[in-house]
C-alpha cells in the first residue's frame, strides 16, 4: 500500500479520532474507508451531474481545511 501524503484539518483529525473510537478500529482504516466511500459519492454523482460533483468536492475540501 502506498502511503499518500496528506494533511488532515484538526476537525477531521478529531472526527477519525471519535469515529475509531465508536467503531474499535484504527484511524487509518478509518480514514481509508472514509476516502473510499467519498470517492464512491463522488463519482456517483459525476456519472449524473459532473458539474455537481466538482462543487460538492470543493466545498467539502474548504471544509476539510478547518
């Protein structure tokens, strides 16, 4: 597995924190499925309206900074 080099706003960070807590699992295997299923929504959505995926990826990423 290659590891990807990215930063992780402190709410996401607190978010895969609290989420691998609830869950029992590691916050990698968090964050991995998290990405996973974000990239799932995204491209479900470009099948219909890629214009609507580019601003709901975005806007989550202007999110994701904080």
């Amino acid at each position: 597995m290659k590891k990807l080099n990215v930063r992780f706003g402190d709410t996401q960070e607190l978010r895969l924190k609290d989420t691998s807590e609830v869950l029992n699992l590691d916050v990698s295997k968090v964050a991995r499925a998290a990405m996973l299923l974000g990239i799932n929504q995204l491209l479900s959505l470009a099948s219909r309206d890629v214009a609507k995926a580019v601003d709901l990826a975005l806007i989550n990423e202007l999110r994701a900074r904080q």
